[in-house]
C-alpha cells in the first residue's frame, strides 16, 4: 500500500511539475500584408519547445504588440491601422487560450506600435502619431476613450526617418514611479512622473535625455536589479548603456555598436530583452543583417559579446524567452514564420533546433501563465 501510494505522489509530482513547464505564447500580427486572424494562442512546452495552436482571435485588424494584464486576465492590443489605428480590450482565459473582444477606442494617433498596462491605466506609443496616450481601465477590463495625450514635438537629423516625432515604446519603470518613452524620430528618451491615480494627468514630464544624434532609440530594458538601462537605437545599430537611480534620472555610462566590424548593408534594429536570470542581453537586427547578439551582462552594468548568429528568416522583429529560459522564439515578420532556438542557461548562446510554427507575419510575441 505504502508503494502504491508512493508512486501515486510521484506520478502526481510529475504531472505537477510538467504543468509548470507549460506556458501560453501570445503572438500579435499584422493582418493586412496576408492571411492572418490576429492574434494567436500557443500552447509552449518549455521542456521539449515543442508549440500547439490553442485558438486565435477573429477578425482583429493588426494587433502588432500585446500587452497582458498582471491577472493574467484581459489582453490589450494596438491595432495598427494608419490613422485609423485603435487599441483594443480583450477577456482572456488562459487555461483554453479563449480570448473576446471587450471593446476598442480611437489611438488619436497614427500607428501606435506599443503599449503597457497596470491595475489603473493602459498606455499607448504611437508612432507615426508621435504622442503617448493614456486610458482608464474600467472594472470589467474594457478600456475608456483616450483621457489624456501627451504630443512630442520636434525633429531629427535623418530626413528620411526623423521628420517628425516617433514614439517607439513606453515602459514602466521598476517601481513604476516612472514612465520612459524612447522617441526615434527625436533622438530622445522622455521620463516621465506616473500618477495612476489621476484623471486626466497620469503623466508629467520629469526630464529629456538625448542619445546620439541620428541614432534612432527603439526599445529598451532595464537589468533584473533595475540599477542600469540597456537602449537599442534602430537607425544606427548603436547599443547604449545607462545608469539608473531610484529618482528616475539616467547616465550614460557605455556604447557600443551591434555591427559586426565587417558588416555591409542595411540596418533595423529591433528587439532586445533580458534572460530571466539577469544574466544575459539579447538584440535582434532587421534588413540585411537579420541576426541576434548574444551579450553577457557583466557585474558592474557592462556587457560583453557572447556571439552573434543569424536568426534564420527576415524581419526578426520581436523575441520572447520563455520565463523558465531554456528556449528562445525569434518572430519573422517578412519569412513568416517563429524559429526555436534552445538557450544555454551557462553560456547564453543560442542553437536552432529545427523547430518552426508559420504564421502570417508575426510581430509581438509575450509568454503568460496557463
């Protein structure tokens, strides 16, 4: 009896722990270049990186990056669409990947590309709009009309791309105190004060910080300490490194360049993104170069080049590494397709392991609990 019951706690063990190996990945695209539903629900084997489709939305016009909620309970979209774009409101359950629309509100802004959520507040980058809008969350998750709108003003040295402001991101500082904004059409990153609290001024700008001019700020993280800030710019592949303090204030304290030293071609920029355990900073690059670099982040904030390799497809513009990081999903906006790649906790480095999923242009992807 004794035996039976022991292998009964083993067997239950197990499954337990091969549940905890499992996760939803979210995957946000555009609708409008092929055939593609929006957004789609995966099912993610952290053991084996094996995926299984689950379900997908219906009829979403371009949600290109997702955002979800820290209830793992609602889903929010930006649906980009020239000046038409929206940002949308979705229930979710995790457990059979069902997502419904809850409902949408105009971006008051051209092609938001962006966006974050806490208990209070949603908020959205536009690009093309160049400004940061705010909505209130309502109590069943749905989202109110934009209630307040922040427009950058400006322009940068590159005709071609900086004409205008580009806002690219708003991220959430580590207390949340803070909100920063990269804006590539200014060549600036925007702090601002976050009141989740108010009506209508949930954001006030604190300072500025200029980077490199033409350079192009895209994304960027902050270290698992929240002591230092890794910046990718789009434009020249420029990779910066900032100190960062509880006042929200950041320094300068590196640069590098992304570029191998004999690169010849075009440019992009995209994604960068921190391993679970801190250790390791990971970049894509778009255009001709369509790689990854692989950085070891170093004890003072420093980074080191761990090695570059080529992410298999074109367009590498979003990653996400499964929260347990033995695996690492590359989306190919113009290949169509996720590439897997197993992750060596130990070295960082990264191996294919022949692994696909093709999808109509994938362009956010964000792992959540089952």
């Amino acid at each position: 009896m004794k035996r039976i019951c022991f292998m009964l706690f083993l067997a239950i063990a197990f499954n337990n722990l091969q549940a905890q190996n499992k996760f939803n990945l979210l995957v946000g695209t555009y609708t409008n270049t092929c055939e593609s539903k929006g957004i789609y629900i995966y099912e993610f084997d952290a053991n084996s990186g094996d995926l299984k489709l689950k379900n997908s939305s219906e009829n979403v016009i371009s949600p290109s990056y997702l955002s979800v909620s820290a209830d793992n309970k609602f889903i929010y979209a930006v649906n980009e669409n020239g000046p038409q774009s929206t940002v949308s409101a979705f229930g979710y359950i995790a457990k059979s990947g069902n997502i419904n629309f809850l409902n949408k509100n105009d971006a008051l802004g051209a092609d938001p590309c962006h966006l974050i959520n806490d208990d209070k507040n949603v908020i959205a980058a536009n690009y093309s709009g160049g400004n940061i809008v705010v909505y209130k969350k309502n109590a069943d998750g749905s989202i109110s009309t934009v209630q307040q709108v922040i427009q950058h003003e400006g322009k940068g040295i590159n005709p071609a791309r900086q004409e205008k402001a580009h806002v690219h991101m708003v991220v959430f500082s580590p207390d949340k105190k803070f909100i920063l904004s990269n804006d590539l059409g200014l060549d600036k990153i925007f702090i601002y004060k976050y009141n989740p609290n108010s009506k209508n001024e949930m954001l006030t700008l604190k300072e500025s910080v200029d980077v490199k001019a033409g350079s192009g700020p895209r994304h960027l993280t902050f270290s698992k300490d929240g002591k230092f800030v890794y910046l990718i710019q789009e434009l020249d592949a420029t990779l910066t490194t900032f100190s960062y303090d509880k006042n929200g204030s950041l320094k300068k304290i590196a640069e590098t360049s992304i570029l191998a030293k004999d690169f010849k071609g075009g440019t992009g920029a995209a994604a960068i993104k921190i391993s679970p355990d801190g250790k390791f900073l990971y970049v894509t690059d778009r255009v001709d170069a369509n790689n990854i670099s692989v950085y070891k982040i170093l004890k003072n904030g420093g980074i080191e080049l761990v090695e570059q390799i080529s992410t298999l497809g074109k367009g590498p513009r979003d990653f996400a590494i499964d929260p347990i990081g033995n695996y690492l999903l590359v989306g190919h906006q113009y290949t169509n397709d996720i590439v897997v790649f197993k992750r060596d906790k130990v070295t960082g480095k990264l191996t294919d392991t022949g692994k696909r999923i093709e999808l109509c242009s994938p362009v956010g992807l964000v792992f959540t609990k089952i």
